[in-house]
C-alpha cells in the first residue's frame, strides 16, 4: 500500500477561459491534515473536484493511495464535502443517515449519529428544516460515518459562526487522530488552519508555490528587522531569497529564505503561517517550495502539454 494518500504529477484543468490548474505536481503522505490554500481562483476547488472524480484532469495524472479517483477502491475510502453541502432536503435526518449507511459497507452508524447528538440535531426532522450548522452536522455526520481514509473538504464550515466552527474542527480533529484519516482542508481562516493542520499546499495562479510540514516550510524562512532602511542595509539582503521587504518609521523588516548566515545585528524572528501565506500571496515571482515528502521524482513526472 502506497504511503502517499494523494499524488499529483503534471496535473492541469482547462476551462474555455483558460488553465485552472497546470504543471501541479506534489504528494501528500497519508495519515496528514493539510491546508489547502490560496485567493480565490487559484485552483483550490478544481483541485479537491479532480481528487473527488468530479472532474476529469485535461493533462497529467491524480492518484489516491496509489489508485484513480474513478476507482471502486478510491471511492470507497474517499468522502468530499463541499460549501454547498449537496443534502436531500426533504429526507428526513434518520433518512439521510440510512441513505448513508446502505451506501457504504465500511458505514459507522455510532459515529454519524454522535455527531449529530453533540449539536442536538432531531433525527426526525426533515434536512431542509435545519439551520446552517446543524445541516453541516448532518453532511459531516455522513461524510465521517463513512469512515474514509481520505477526507477533502472545500471550506464546508465557511458558513459558520466562529464557535460552531470551532467544535466541527474539534470534531475533524478528533476523529483524524483516532483513525488516522488524511485530510485535505481548504480554507481562508488562516488563524485556524495554523492551528489543526501539519501540513499545507499552497496554490496560486494554478500552480503549487508551497507544498510540505508547515514546521519545515516556517523553518525556511525567517522575519529580518532592523532599526534603519540605509542602504547598507538593504545590500546586506544580497545572497538571499528576499520574498518581501517593508519599511515603516525608518525601521525596515523583511521576509527571507536564507541561503547562508544572516546578520548578526538584525532582530531575527520566525514568521507566523499568515506571514508567509500573505508573502507568497504578494510576490508572484517567488521561487517554489516543495519539501522533499511532498516532492515528485523527475522520472515520475508527466511532460507538459502546450496549449
């Protein structure tokens, strides 16, 4: 069994406007909980959609622990949740959960129906009755109670207020560690993701920038501040990856991936998660990341097709 619960080697989508994704190549070692982010448009759904066999890539390959999405295999052990939460409204809570149960042999019925007693959600009330949370319950209670291996959520809790939010991501949490699920989380709540994810994908333009350990990738980068903006000073950033450089009352900070010693009498900090999503975010032109579990050999990697 591979160690990889996601694989993408020169994956890309095309639309009639243009590219959604192109050359996207990266792995996900199974057991993570991985943020997926960047601005909208960047790819993030087209992404989660090709994982989930909603979409057809246009050049390359997408594998799911060693499987295509299509596969009997990939679709048994692999559950998607969406913003929009596709439920039957007029289906009944106990309906939906047996809609659930019949569908798939590996079905936890104690699980799904926990899920929905913690948020004292009726099983006899119709779906379309619900509030908003209590309808993300039910979708989380079928997608859980489906006890996937691999979990792809396109910013289901988005919807939410910050304390229901809080207790779905518990809940995710929780059950990831009990069973060892992967989870692919995309997102704009970056203080949150920081909190419950140990790994992260970054996708901007239809192109990966950031791929590996949130630890690993924050550990390559480093917040440098100084007390003047001279020119000296800027000239002693010469050597390193400078992904962003500010000055603010006379004093200059820059985001760096450093690429030997940095100076000994600058104030040297590491960056917070929302430091280096935003840097990566504003500097187009910064060179990728890609750590070496998320990194795709050469010889596995599929040419890409011109337009």
């Amino acid at each position: 069994m591979t160690a990889h619960a996601l694989e993408a080697v020169g994956l890309g989508r095309r639309y009639r406007r243009g590219w959604a994704l192109r050359d996207c190549s990266f792995r996900l070692p199974a057991g993570r909980i991985c943020a997926l982010v960047g601005p909208n448009g960047a790819g993030k759904t087209t992404l989660l959609s090709l994982a989930a066999d909603l979409l057809r890539p246009t050049t390359g390959t997408i594998r799911l622990f060693g499987e295509a999405p299509g596969s009997r295999t990939a679709r048994q052990h692999t559950a998607f949740l969406s913003q929009d939460k596709a439920l039957y409204k007029n289906l009944r809570v106990d309906e939906t959960l047996r809609m659930g149960r019949e569908l798939n042999p590996s079905w936890d019925q104690a699980r799904a129906e926990g899920i929905l007693a913690e948020g004292d959600v009726p099983l006899t009330a119709k779906v379309g009755t619900l509030s908003g949370g209590q309808r993300t319950r039910v979708a989380f209670a079928l997608a859980l109670g489906k006890r996937p291996r691999l979990l792809l959520l396109d910013e289901p809790m988005a919807d939410l207020d910050p304390l229901v939010r809080r207790q779905m991501t518990e809940i995710l949490m929780l059950d990831a560690a009990r069973h060892g699920t992967t989870v692919v989380m995309s997102s704009h709540m970056v203080a949150e993701l920081e909190g419950a994810c140990d790994y992260l994908v970054l996708v901007n333009d239809g192109t990966v920038r950031l791929a590996g350990e949130i630890d690993a990738i924050s550990d390559a980068h480093r917040v440098l501040r100084a007390p003047d903006a001279d020119q000296g000073r800027q000239e002693r950033l010469a050597g390193h990856v400078v992904l962003e450089r500010t000055t603010s009352g006379g004093r200059l900070t820059a985001l760096v991936r450093p690429q030997g010693p940095l100076p000994g009498d600058w104030e040297i900090v590491s960056p917070t998660l929302e430091d280096l999503l935003l840097a990566h975010l504003r500097t187009a032109d910064a060179p990728a990341l890609i750590t070496p579990s998320a990194s795709v050999a050469a010889d596995a990697r599929v040419p890409e097709v011109t337009a």
